[in-house]
C-alpha cells in the first residue's frame, strides 16, 4: 500500500483527480469502479473542472459503481444513480449506454447481481476502482464479515452504516435496509485501486486498517493483499494513525 498524506479534504480531492485524470489519459479505454457518498463528491467536482478545462474526456471511459440501495427508484435524490448523474455524469462527455449501476428496483434482485458481475466480466478488468471506507471498516456495502470471495450480491446493511448514512436522509427509518453491493473478491480483481479517506470519523478505521490482520472482521484489510492500491488520506484522517 502507498499512503499519501495531504493537508485536508480539498487537497484530498485535488489529489484523487490528478490520480485518476493521469490514469484516464493513458489508457486506450479505460474501466473505471466508482464510489458514491460524501467522500469522493470533491473528486467528481474536480474532474468536472479538468473536462471544463478540456483537459479529459470520457467518450471512451466506461463505469461500474460499487452499488446501490435496494428499494430506492432511480429518480429519488437517495438514489446512488441520482447521486451519479448530478454529482458527475451529467456534467461530463460520457454516454449514459456506458455508465453501470445496480438497479435496487429490479424484480429479481439475484439475477440483477449476475448479470452485473457478467457486465464487468464482459468490459474487462476494472482498471482503477475508486474506494472509500466504513467507520467500521467495510468497502462497498461489504460489512464486517463479508466473505471475501463474495461476488455481487444483495447485503444487509449494519446498524451503524445505516446510522452512518441517515444524515442523507429525513429520518434513520427511510434508510434502505439493504443495497446491492460489488462483492469484496470483484473489487480485489480490479487493476489498481485508490482509496479516499478524510475526517476525523474516519481516522479510527484507517488506523485499523494499516495495524490489523488480514480478517473478514475489517472488510477493507482484505485490500493488503493487493498489489496495487493507493491511499490518498488528510490529516484529519491520519491524527490516530500518526500516534500508533
């Protein structure tokens, strides 16, 4: 793991963007894993203004996002793919034929889990998988004790990730109970992955991660045995670990 330290959630976020600009304009056609929640908004607000720039273009990116919430339609402003189109999509050059989403409405949520692992399956290797991480350790929506030969599958949310994200929400009752969540082995298959990390709330969980074992208990551990992974975090985010 490399682990750059930047001052706060803007250089954070300015950081993620040249990371992930740099790796776009290299690659012929570029897969890239995507995150939502509060974490990566400055970095899709940063990519928004090197397109505006004209210094990317995503004509030929396609996307995966980690997940979604089951139960939720693609129109309400919870919704992980509302979340996508304004926070991102909808200011880029990107075709909407080549964004994937998992659809937390579908009737058959099981089949829709296959046949988003046949999607990404079918687009190639991720070539970069954008993460943020739980207060508990969890990436995507793979809680403590996720299997981490999961692939994509419908998951219970925890109490607290549920507590965690109803700040998003009028009240903690509106918040799904369950999303469809990219599976901890789908995400390991990706080329390189970067981790964001900012805050305070977060700095226990990154300490975690860097002193633990390797166990299902700290879902985002599983990320030690990746040959590949950036952490981009503030000092917010490193004031436990620069005490260990």
């Amino acid at each position: 793991m490399k682990i750059i330290q930047v001052k706060d959630y803007d250089a954070l976020s300015e950081r993620a963007c040249s990371f992930l600009v740099e790796r776009i304009n290299e690659l012929e056609n570029p897969v890239l894993g995507l995150a939502t929640g509060s974490t990566p908004e400055g970095l899709y607000k940063q990519i928004i203004k090197k397109y505006n720039q004209g210094k990317v273009s995503f004509q030929q990116v396609k996307t995966f996002n980690l997940d979604e919430y089951v139960g939720i339609e693609r129109t309400d402003p919870n919704s992980y793919y509302y979340f996508m189109k304004d926070k991102l999509f909808d200011h880029i050059d990107i075709s909407l034929d080549n964004v994937q989403i998992p659809n937390g409405i579908a009737p058959d949520l099981r089949q829709e889990c296959e046949e988003y692992e046949e999607a990404i399956q079918a687009a190639g290797e991720i070539d970069i998988q954008v993460l943020g991480i739980g207060a508990n350790g969890h990436i995507g929506f793979n809680e403590p004790r996720t299997s981490f030969t999961s692939r994509t599958q419908v998951a219970d949310l925890e109490a607290s990730t549920i507590e965690a994200n109803s700040r998003f929400f009028h009240s903690i009752e509106e918040v799904p109970t369950q999303a469809i969540s990219m599976g901890i082995e789908t995400i390991m298959e990706s080329k390189e992955i970067l981790l964001l990390i900012s805050g305070e709330n977060k700095a226990e969980a990154l300490a975690t991660l860097l002193t633990c074992d390797v166990t299902e208990e700290v879902p985002a551990s599983v990320l030690k045995k990746h040959s590949n992974v950036t952490i981009i975090a503030d000092e917010a985010a490193c004031s436990v670990m620069n005490q260990v």
